[in-house]
C-alpha cells in the first residue's frame, strides 16, 4: 500500500515540476512584414514549450471593404510548402478583418486598454530591423520624406520601447532613391517572447474582461469567427 502512495507521490510531484517548467518557458513569435507593390504579407513563426510545438504562418493581404483581407496559409513544423493543397501539413483561408468589427470587440471589453498595456509589458522585442525604400517625383522631395520617416519610426519604436522591454537598440533605415519611378516599399522583422504562464495569464484576463461585459462574448465570437 504503501508503494502506492509513493508512487502517487512522485506522479503528482513530477506533474508540478512538468506544469512549472512549461509554464516558465517562453513563447516565441518571429515575425517578417513586407509591404512592396503588389506584395503585402506577414510571415509569422511560433515556437512553444522549447521548440516543441511550432506553426509557420504565411499572410497575404490586401485592404479591401473597410479593413484588411487576408489569405492564411498554415504550414507543418519543417516549414515546407511543397504538399499537396489537401494535405494536413498545409491549410489555406481567406478572411477579412473589418476595422469597425475589432472596435466593436475592444469597446465590449471592460477595461481593454489596461489589458493591453499590462500584457505588452511582459513582451520582450528583440533582432528589430526595419528597412524602408522611398522615391518621390523630385529629388528634393525624396530627401524630405527620408528625414520626415526617419522622424516617425524613432517615434514610433521611442513609445514601443516604453511599452515593451526592448532588449537591444533597433536598427532603422530608410534608403531614399533618387533616379527611380516613385515607389514606397518597407520591410520589418522582428522576434517577440513571452513566458507561456503569463500569456496564459494575460488570456485567462482578457476572457474576464470580456465577460464583465453585456454581449461581450457574442461580439468577440461575431469578430473572431465571422467569414
């Protein structure tokens, strides 16, 4: 009988050890945008649990309809694209993201803005690139904007860097090109962590929050799940 206790003993305690650790490790979201003529996408990959669990998400996307259509590609944890389109390695949807649709959803949380910042004070940024291409009709007014940019993303990454932990100094470049047709295009890359207990945390908060709300769940659903 004994033996049995012994052994229920060390389950238990080999359980709290397992949901410690888990809970103690870091999510990881690297993150690619790009935004160049005729290509609009973001590239997103998740790690949890030390690399155990991992998804790569490719997103294609355009505004359109008031706010932003999307494709979303889900690929398997090697990262290949090669699979036939019914494979479960790969899924593709499309969906689109109405701007007044999320402002709705933020306005039935109870205190929205206090969850946001408390939980984007537990990300840490790091490896933040972000690389913008201007051109404009005259030389002069290329050169404006390259300064008038440089201005808004020091701002810009100055408020991100008082929200967020940033754990080093981002780099920032704007290149202006002076004999090219006008053109924008820019480049953002950056990797994002938060131990898996506090977003579980920040989750189980938002859930509260929500419900604190009359009709706050049936907006999120209305949002989340709308084609």
């Amino acid at each position: 009988m004994r033996i049995w206790i012994f052994l229920a003993a060390g389950l238990v305690v080999l359980l709290i050890v397992l949901l410690i650790v888990v809970l103690s490790s870091k999510v990881t979201i690297k993150l690619d945008v790009v935004l160049k003529k005729d290509e609009y996408k973001v590239l997103a990959e998740i790690k949890m649990i030390f690399g155990l669990i991992k998804r790569k998400y490719a997103v294609p996307f355009h505004l359109a309809n008031g706010g932003i259509e999307f494709k979303k590609e889900t690929v398997g944890g090697d990262g290949e694209q090669g699979t036939a389109p019914d494979s479960k390695e790969e899924k593709a949807s499309s969906k689109t993201i109405r701007f007044k649709d999320y402002g709705r959803a933020m306005l039935s949380t109870k205190g929205f803005k206090k969850w946001l910042r408390q939980t984007m004070s537990a990300v840490h940024l790091m490896d933040v690139r972000w690389s913008t291409r201007i051109a404009l009709e005259h030389a002069a007014d290329t050169a404006v904007a390259t300064g008038l940019l440089h201005g808004i993303k020091h701002t810009l990454l100055g408020w991100m860097s008082y929200r967020l932990v940033m754990e080093e100094l981002p780099r920032i470049d704007v290149v202006p090109l002076f004999n090219d047709p006008p053109q924008i295009s820019t480049e953002l890359n950056c990797i994002a962590k938060i131990s898996c207990g506090k977003a579980m945390y920040a989750g189980l908060v938002l859930i509260v929050r929500v419900l604190k709300v009359k009709g706050g769940i049936r907006s999120w659903q209305n949002t989340l799940f709308k084609a």
